[in-house]
C-alpha cells in the first residue's frame, strides 16, 4: 500500500514539474486586425535588451512590456507611423530595427565596408613589403641537404 501511495505522489510531481516548463500563453487582442498591426510593428522595433532580435520576436520582459505599448497605443487609434515615432523620441534610432542612413547611423551602416577596405589596405601593404630572403647555410649543411635531397629523389626514382 505505501508502494502505491508512494508511487502515486511521484506520478503527480513530475507530472506538476512538467507543468513548470510550460510556455506562457501569448496575449491576443479582441481583434485579429490589431494583433496584425501590432506584430508588424513591433517586427521593425529592436529588442533593446537582446540587441540582435525584434520586439516581436523577443522573449524578454521589456520586450514584452514594449509589445503591451504599441497594443495599447494602437488601441487608443495612435497609427503605426506615431507609434514609432514615439519609441524613437524614447529610446533612439537604435530602437529601429532597420536605423535611418544619417548622419549619426553614417559609422553603423559604412564602418563594416570601411573596416574590410582599411584590412585589404593594409595586407596589400604588407604583402608589398615582404622580400624573399634566402638564408644562407653553411657549405657543409648545403652539402648534407643535398645529400639528403639527392637521396630522396633516388627512393622517388626506384619507387
């Protein structure tokens, strides 16, 4: 009988763990129309904790808290175009997941092309500056590395 009760309390906790591990239902407005609104919008607004992800693609708290924002303010007829405008004038360009070409974004969106072109520079220099140097060895190690050599062209030869 303790067996069986024993086995009973098992059974329900790994079943209660299980549970544990279980995702969090995502929020869906009323409106399927809003929901699409909201999630193109937050597909163009950067995850600010993550930094490599979309609000909408985000798993984390403030992205969460973000995504609530944009539903609430689309929800009280702000367009898609204010909504955005409001997160840039909160939080920077660098909330854009796609920043603007400007004067402030000019290093993000040409310092990777520069960087490539300042390292091909850089190796052509190189490069240009090698010379070949031949070191020169002494009469009796270039006898014996002809020695050496003659010996392994012979075993090519018979092989």
């Amino acid at each position: 009988m303790r067996k069986l009760i024993l086995g009973f309390i098992l059974a329900l906790a790994a079943s209660t763990s299980l549970n544990v591990y279980a995702d969090e239902a995502k929020p869906v407005a009323a409106d399927p129309v809003l929901e699409q609104r909201v999630h193109a919008i937050t597909e163009e607004l950067r995850c600010l904790v993550c930094q490599n992800q979309t609000i909408a693609d985000s798993h984390a708290d403030l992205a969460i808290d973000l995504k609530n924002q944009v539903r609430e303010k689309l929800a009280q007829g702000m367009s898609d175009k204010d909504i955005i405008d409001y997160m840039v004038q909160r939080y920077g360009d660098f909330v854009l997941y796609r920043p603007p070409v400007k004067s402030t974004t000019w290093l993000l969106w040409f310092g990777p092309f520069l960087l490539l072109i300042g390292g091909l520079v850089f190796l052509a220099w190189k490069l240009s500056r090698r010379e070949e140097t031949v070191a020169e060895l002494p009469p009796a190690d270039m006898q014996r590395a002809a020695a050496l050599l003659g010996a392994s062209s012979e075993t090519k030869e018979s092989t």
